[in-house]
C-alpha cells in the first residue's frame, strides 16, 4: 500500500493523538533505556549498525504512536493483506507470474502432462508450461515433434515423415522431382546416409508397426531418430607415433588417441538454437566423423562447418593450423594392420582418416604435432574436458601448484613441492593443465606426511594422459589421503607385468620408503581412467588382459572411486573399497575384477552403487550393491572359492539390491535382483571393449527388468546417473500430446 491510513485523518486528530502519546509511558524500562542509550551513541557521531538503526526506528516509532495510530495500523495491515491477494490473483492468470502452487492447475487448463524433467531443457515446470503453450499453436508439425524429442532427452534428434521416402506413384499435381525410386548413384549421400536419420532414398512401404520398432516406412509412420551418445572434446591433445613410422622410410604415422589405438573421431553438435526453426541436418548431431562427409568439407576451405579452430578437427602443424586444401582424407587401413594411401608428395601435407583415428604426415614436425578432436562416449566419466569444477578439493591458488610450469622439469617434482606445502597448510594440490600426453621416465612415488591431503588433478577443462613408466607407489602417515581427479593413466611403452614389481599402475604398499608402515587413510579416484589392461594395442585390444590397474596391501586403506573407469583391483581383506557411478573392467567375464591379493580369497568389504563390474568378484563382505551389473562368469578349470562369478564370505551382512548377478552368486540377503540363467534375461551391451564409443553402454533392447530395474526405474549399471529410460518415457509422453490423430511414431536409436 502506498499511502497511510492515519495520514489521511484530519489534522486536528492527528494533533491530538501525538499529546495523548506524549502524555503516557509506551515504553518499558528496559525499551527506554536502550532508546536512551542508541539516542546518546548518534548524538555522539557514533555509526550505527543497521541492527542498531531498525531498532531505534522501531523504538522512537512505538514511543510516538498514540492509540489512534496505533489502530489504524491493525487495519492497514488487514487491508494490504486484501490488496495482494487481489494483485496474486491477477497474477496468478499468468504462467510468468503466478505462485508455484497454480503451475498444475494453468499446465492441466492447457492439456500439460507432468514427466520426470531429466534433461535440463525441461527440469523447470514453469518454463514447461510456457514452453506448452507457445507449442500449441504450431501442434502436429514436424518440427515441434524434433524439438520436444531433443529437449526432453537432451540428445540429438530429428524427425521424419516416413510418407516423405516412399516409393510409389506420384501424383500428378504434387510431383517430388528428387524422390527417385532407385537412389541416384552419381552421388555419395543416398549411399553413406542409407537406412539413417538422414537417408532420402526410396523405399518400399512397411506395414508393420513402428510403435514396436519392427516397422519403419509407412504413410501413417514418423520417425523420432535419437543420437544418446555425446561428443566430447580434445584440445591440442598429442598423437601417438605409429609402430609403421619405422616400417615405411619418409612416412610419419600417427593415430589421434593418446592411447595408440584405432578410434572413430566424432563431431559436435552445431545447435539449432532454443526454438527449432529448421529440420536438423548432420551437421546438428554428434555423431562419427565420416570420410566422405570430411573430405566434402575440406573442399569448402573457409566454409567448412566440420574443420578448423573451434571445430570438430583441427591439425596444427609447428604451432599453425594446417590448411584445409593440404589435407587429403584416405582410408589409411591396409592388409594385416598396414598402413594404406600414405601420402607421396604432392600439395597435400597430411592424410586423415577420421573412421580410424589416424593421421599421416608428408614430413617430420620440425617442433611439434598437436591435434584437437571429438571422440565418442555415453557420459561424463573417467576424465575429460567436460566440467569438474564443483568436485575440486583445493580452491586457494596459493596452495595449488601448476604443471606443466618452468620451475619443475618433471610431474615428480611439482608433487614434491606440493607436499612441501602441507607442513603449512595440510591441503595442497598439483594441477596439470592441457590435454597432452605426459610420457613419465622414471616411477611417480608420492609419500605423505600425517593428517594431510594431496590432489593430483586435471585442470577444468583439461584432459591430460600419464603414460607410467613403472608402477606409481603411494604411502603416508596416519590419516593421509591422496585425491586424483581427472587424469588417465595407462602403462607406457617400457612398462610390463612382472613378479613381484610392477603388479599394477597404482600400488598401495604394505611399507613407507622408510620401512615404516603405511598407514595411508584413503585413496580418491574421481572421474579418473586407469585403463583396463594397462594398455592398448593398435586395435584397442587390452595388451595385458589379466593385469591389475590397483593394488592395496595396507590394513585400514579406504579406496573411493567415482565416475571412473578402473581396471582390476586387488586388495587385502581389511581394505575398504567403495565405488560409485564408476566401470571396474577386468577385460573379459572370467577374468578376476575384484579379490584379494592371491587372485583367489575374499578382497575387503565392497560398497557398488550403480556401477558395471566385468569380472568375477570375491569379496569379504558386499556391504551394499545396488544399481548395478555385475557381468562374471566362471572360466572352465575354476575351483573353490570360485563357486559363482560372485561370492561374499560373510552372507549374514550386507544387502544386494536391485542389481543384475551372475548364476548362483553366493551373496547376502537380496531384493529385487535379476539373476543370470538360461533364457533369463540378460543386460546387451554395446561394446565391452574400452575405447569404443558405445563402450558399456546398454542396447535399447536390453529386457525392462534391467533397463529399468534400478530402484528409481532407471538402467541398471555404471550409467544409471543417465536416467536414459526416464528420458525416453518423458518424449514418449511429450510426442503423444502432440502427435496428429491417426498417425504413429516410434525412437530410434541411431548410436
């Protein structure tokens, strides 16, 4: 209210209720004496604190008001309490403006269908709402039928009115000049983009129903194809030399993973913007990079939307982007894992091959050999260039140590100076930065004093991989921790399994270099990689397949793993492993995942929420499994204890929930679990080899009883923090509002 009701009295009784205030005590002794003593500090030139100033104006206000005013104060409260409900009431006609309680009443007016709002496009209610109401009015077009698609899954969508590539007789005075009934041959896209999202060849119709995913072309049908895997960036990442350079004299190979091995380069996702005006094109979804849709581009110089700074690939050679018009696109793949279409002079400089990874240059770099690039995977896991601010321990710049830095020639002694700083502080951190490949020659041993914490981490929006030359040993006093997050590291070039040294790439040892003991509290890996079998050969096979990446020997160690990517580990009965959001891969079923140091006996007690375990696993007690797959089998020759790929020594505690387990899991008291057994069902997997793009991810036509066993209705397994399912279920309740009468549509998965 912007007026006072006792102002608008009449002088004269205004006048006569300040006497009868004057002439009586309003206030109580102790309310006096603090008005006197606020009143002496202003005289005074005291500042006042705001406390201090509300309280005298709340004092000298009740000190002056007489019984008239103090009425007509009641009344005024009364009347401003009428007045906004009268404005809420407007408001509330409003969706910008209403409170939140009228949000479902004004979403159920317009038809609104409350989902789940996994994606961040439709996680706000109101927005929705409003979202809902401006999609009104275009209902039943192709267009708002791509954009619900993507925003309710966040994943890359598009459309099709599967009428648009039939093969049939055209009428007349509707003629589609390029709906060809066979597919034009002079030209590369009908055959690339073939039975895709993107695919304008002709095709007879198909009466079975597309709402089951066994039909497709139809009159009645519309496609909704999802792109769910994400592209995720390398900047001025370091290729790895190829073997072949010493095989072919004058030819310098190399392949885009820091790892060596064969991988499909991706391309991001150019946005279509918040409103989708436009079909999308291929350009608009991450998806493989593919040679000819490269080598098109390359063509357009300047125009290319696929190459160049800021783009899905760019080459810079000696410091400077290499022009597009000196690269030649080849399949490089040759007979028996040879190299194919190697350049030989000639304007071109470089070939590339983005369906392999790889990259062959003309000439030796005189000074360096950078690229950037986008390589494929289904989340935010195991270390990227994605963001990891909010999971930093260390915040203060003056207790962080950088790297690479002039005052350190190796990562060795930027840890020895971070661990120097804990004395001070008992926090400190090193902090690598890029994305590059740090090639170790010596071992990274990190011993730490009692009662502190080390991070070892990537900076935010780096990637960099440790190439290890030999087992990184990790010791401390008591109540030492060492964080490590975001970096992968893999065993170099030099670095082999043997017995008893190196047995891991992180070793945990029974003693300190001193020969104390090691009594080192806990070891975090958060959104770290320690790659599966140490190592990859040129076609992404594990080169030790068996070889654990973990290994802890002293009592009381607590090992904690988060959305990571780790391979086997070994640890002692009186270890504590912990394990979230994470994939702990022994490379094959029937290989050991998790045990004791003797491959055989019961490792420590094991927590696993929602993770993807491929192994056997023996454990002393399975404190907790929930949400997750463990993907085991016994090997021919196994003997006891390994009587299922899952055993637990203590069967009284701990609780197996919701998980998917191999025949016979010897286990704790379970609830909800889907047990493997014949024609029982099974989780699919794209890929369970690491370094592929669908690598652990779940097939759409995985059974429901995994696919949404967990206990929220989500995916069982390592990417249940996805909630796939759930996005699927919000589309598919999105498009049913708007889908027109008599037509059908169904998902499909495209990567």
């Amino acid at each position: 209210m912007s007026f006072q009701l006792f102002d608008l009295l009449p002088a004269v009784y205004r006048i006569r209720d300040a006497g009868i205030a004057q002439s009586l005590t309003l206030l109580t002794p102790a309310e006096q004496a603090t008005l006197e003593a606020l009143q002496l500090m202003q005289a005074s030139s005291a500042l006042l604190s705001v406390d201090q100033q509300a309280q005298l104006d709340e004092l000298l206000a009740k000190a002056s008001q007489g019984p008239l005013q103090s009425l007509l104060m009641l009344v005024q409260e009364q009347v401003a309490a009428v007045e906004y409900d009268i404005e809420q009431l407007y408001d509330d006609q409003f969706i910008e403006t209403c409170a939140p309680w009228v949000i479902p009443y004004i979403g159920d007016l317009i038809g609104y269908r409350a989902v789940k709002g996994i994606a961040p496009a439709i996680d706000n209610p109101r927005s929705e709402v409003a979202e809902t109401i401006s999609l009104r009015r275009r209902k039943g077009t192709v267009l708002v039928m791509e954009q619900l698609a993507r925003d309710a899954t966040g994943w890359g969508a598009h459309a099709v009115e599967m009428f648009q590539v039939l093969a049939y007789t055209q009428y007349m005075k509707h003629i589609r000049p390029c709906n060809y009934y066979a597919p034009n041959l002079r030209c590369w896209q009908p055959g690339l983009f073939i039975d895709t999202g993107f695919d304008r060849t002709a095709h007879k119709v198909d009466v079975r129903r597309i709402e089951t995913g066994r039909g497709r072309y139809n009159i009645q049908n519309i496609g909704i194809f999802l792109w769910s895997l994400s592209a995720y960036s390398i900047t001025d990442g370091t290729p790895t030399a190829a073997a072949s350079n010493g095989t072919y004299p004058g030819q310098f190979c190399y392949r885009f993973s820091s790892l060596g091995a064969d991988m499909p380069l991706f391309h991001r996702a150019v946005s279509q913007g918040e409103q989708i005006t436009s079909l999308a094109e291929p350009v608009n979804v991450a998806d493989r990079l593919r040679r000819r849709v490269l080598c098109d581009d390359l063509q357009k110089g300047v125009g290319a939307k696929y190459y160049g700074e800021g783009a899905s690939l760019a080459i810079y050679l000696d410091g400077n982007l290499l022009n597009p018009y000196q690269i030649k696109v080849a399949d490089l793949a040759g007979n028996d894992g040879s190299w194919a279409n190697l350049p030989s002079g000639g304007p071109y400089l470089a070939v590339v091959d983005p369906e392999l990874g790889r990259l062959a240059l003309a000439s030796e770099p005189r000074e360096k050999l950078a690229v950037s690039y986008y390589y494929g995977f289904n989340a935010d896991m195991g270390g990227g260039e994605y963001s990891r601010d909010e999971t930093f321990l260390v915040t203060d710049p003056a207790w962080i140590t950088p790297f690479p830095d002039p005052r350190f020639p190796d990562i060795q002694s930027a840890v020895a100076n971070a661990i120097s700083q804990l004395s001070l502080n008992g926090e400190a951190a090193v902090e690598i930065s890029g994305s590059e490949t740090i090639t170790l020659t010596t071992a990274l041993n990190i011993d730490l004093p009692a009662d502190t914490t080390l991070e070892v981490r990537a900076a935010a929006g780096a990637r960099p991989t440790i190439l290890l030359a030999d087992e990184s040993t990790i010791s401390g006093d008591a109540s030492s921790s060492l964080v490590i997050n975001g970096l992968v590291i893999a065993a170099g070039s030099g670095m082999q399994p043997a017995s008893p040294s190196p047995r891991s790439l992180i070793h945990i040892p029974e003693l300190r270099p001193d020969n104390s003991t090691n009594l080192l509290g806990q070891l975090s890996l958060t959104h770290c990689t320690l790659v599966p079998g140490w190592s990859l050969s040129p076609h992404g096979d594990p080169n030790y397949p068996t070889a654990p990446a973990l290994v802890a020997e002293p009592a009381g160690t607590t090992i904690a793993i988060s959305r990571s990517i780790i391979g086997s580990i070994r640890c002692t009965e009186f270890n504590t492993v912990n394990a979230a959001d994470s994939i702990i891969d022994a490379t094959d079923p029937t290989n050991v995942a998790y045990a004791a140091l003797d491959d055989t006996s019961g490792g420590g007690a094991l927590t696993l929420t929602g993770c993807t375990v491929v192994g056997k696993v023996h454990a002393v007690l399975l404190t907790l499994v929930s949400n997750s797959i463990v993907w085991g089998a016994l090997a021919q020759g196994d003997a006891a204890p390994w009587v299922s790929a899952l055993v637990a020594d203590r069967k009284q505690e701990g609780c197996v929930r919701f998980s998917f387990i191999p025949y016979e899991a010897v286990i704790p008291r379970h609830f909800k679990c889907v047990s493997r057994g014949l024609a029982a069902p099974q989780p699919y997997f794209v890929s369970l080899r690491y370094g592929d793009p669908g690598y652990m991810k779940l097939l759409a036509c995985t059974d429901d009883t995994i696919r949404r066993g967990a206990d929220d209705g989500s995916e069982m397994g390592a990417f249940h923090f996805l909630l796939a399912p759930q996005r699927e279920s919000d589309v598919l309740i999105r498009l049913q509002e708007y889908m027109p009468v008599n037509l059908e549509f169904g998902l499909i998965y495209q990567n």
